[in-house]
C-alpha cells in the first residue's frame, strides 16, 4: 500500500499579516480623510456662496432703511408743524405750508414703511444652512437679525393699522384731493418727488367740510401718529440699523467681503 507525500506547505509569519492588516487600514483611512477633506471644502464653498449672498441682501437693506429713516424724519417734521398749526391757525386762510405738511402727515404712507428683504436668512433658518457658518458670533448676529425683521414687520402693521383706522378716514372728510392733483400735475409725478421739491402749486388748498372740523381731534389724531413714527423710528428702525451694521462687519471679517 502506497503512502502519498503531499508537499509541505511553509505557513506566513505573523509580520506579513500585520503589514497586510496596516497597508488596508492605511488604504481606508486615508480614504476616509480625502472624503472627509472633500466634504469640508464643499461646506466651506458653501458657507462662502451663502455668506456672499447674505452680504448682498443685508447690504442692500442697509441702504433702503436709512433712505426710509430720511424720508420718516421729514415726515415727523411735517406732521409737528400740522399738530401745532391745527392748535389755533386760521383754518380759512391757511399758511403756504399747511397743505405740503397734511399730505406729509397723513397721505405719505406708502414709501416710508421698510420691508426688509429676508430671502437668504430664511434659507438659512429653514433649510439649517446656518450650520455652514462656523463662527458662532456670526450665527448669533443672524439670529438677532431675524428676531429685529420680526419685531419691525409686527410694528409695520400697527403702523398700517392705525393708517386704515385714523388717518384715511380723516383725509376722506376734510383733505383736498384738487389741491393733490395739482400739486401732482394729475399723476404725472409722484407724490414723493413732489413733496421733496417743494413744489409750488398754483391752486390754494381748503379744508373739506371745514365747519365740520374738530380741532383737539385733528391734533390728538396727528400726535398719536406722530408718537407711533417715533417710536417705530426709536425702537425699531434704529436697532435694526445696529444689528445689520454688526452683521456686515462679521460677514467682512470671517469671509473677506467687500
């Protein structure tokens, strides 16, 4: 009976297993950082696009709110020359300046109320975006911003409220809507433009139903109102202008804008 010799097969050291283990390990860990780097530069590619576009809207609203706060603070002007004049001025022949400060007070609405465009920051918030940016300073002044955006449009409405409940109804009984068109050359420019030129208008202005009017309500009307403008302006235009103004400067110094 034959034996059969099989051949004597020499097992590996353990060395050459060790360095098959580190060379895959080796392979896979630096397959994890390259995926790892990749996706740290897509999220910084990222926050720079999201931080580009952000500047642009804030810096563009930082304009917009001081040209409001301008044309506001002719319109405070305006309404303080009204209350005063409404007091104990004759309301038959009126002074040159009456009717350029009634229209100021109570038919100049429309163009000087701010809305904020908030399109980047709702990405931000909604999508959770905002994790891109690093710097917790920076997402903390966003989230100021967007608090200050909210304040403002709540206070907006009020505004807009009391312009519906008070100030329409006033100018429906006792304004001069000739004297308007006239002074707009009938809607060839706007009221606005008019108002900043200091248009001279060749037709003199009346108070509608003017036997019908009540002097103390005519003030308390344009004084309420003109509380309201100063505290929109006060508490709400100018924190706005703070934070947005903080904002920029964050945005600048964490991604280099101009």
């Amino acid at each position: 009976m034959e034996v059969h010799h099989h051949p004597h097969t020499s097992r590996k050291k353990w060395t050459h297993y060790f360095w098959e283990f580190l060379m895959l390990f080796l392979a896979v860990f630096c397959g994890f950082l390259a995926e790892n780097q990749r996706e740290h530069y897509i999220e910084d590619q990222r926050a720079k696009t999201l931080a580009k576009n952000l500047y642009k809207e804030i810096y563009a609203d930082s304009i917009a709110v001081q040209q409001k706060i301008a044309i506001r603070n002719k319109k405070e002007e305006a309404t303080i020359y009204f209350i005063k004049y409404v007091k104990d001025s004759s309301l038959t022949d009126l002074s040159s300046r009456f009717y350029p400060a009634f229209t100021w007070a109570f038919l100049q609405s429309a163009q000087l109320i701010f809305e904020p465009n908030d399109g980047i920051l709702n990405q931000l918030r909604n999508s959770g975006e905002l994790r891109y940016f690093k710097s917790r300073e920076l997402q903390a002044a966003v989230g100021q911003l967007s608090v200050q955006i909210a304040n403002l449009r709540s206070r907006n409405e009020k505004e807009y409220g009391y312009i519906e409940m008070y100030l329409r109804p006033f100018s429906i009984r006792h304004y001069d809507f000739n004297w308007y068109e006239a002074f707009t050359s009938q809607g060839k420019f706007t009221l606005l433009e008019v108002l900043n030129q200091n248009t001279q208008v060749p037709v003199a202005g009346k108070i509608i139903n003017r036997d019908k009017i009540n002097r103390q309500e005519a003030e308390n009307i344009a004084s309420y109102y003109m509380l309201m403008l100063r505290g929109t302006r006060q508490t709400q235009y100018l924190p706005y202008v703070s934070i947005n103004h903080q904002l920029l400067q964050i945005l600048r110094k964490e991604y280099h804008l101009e």
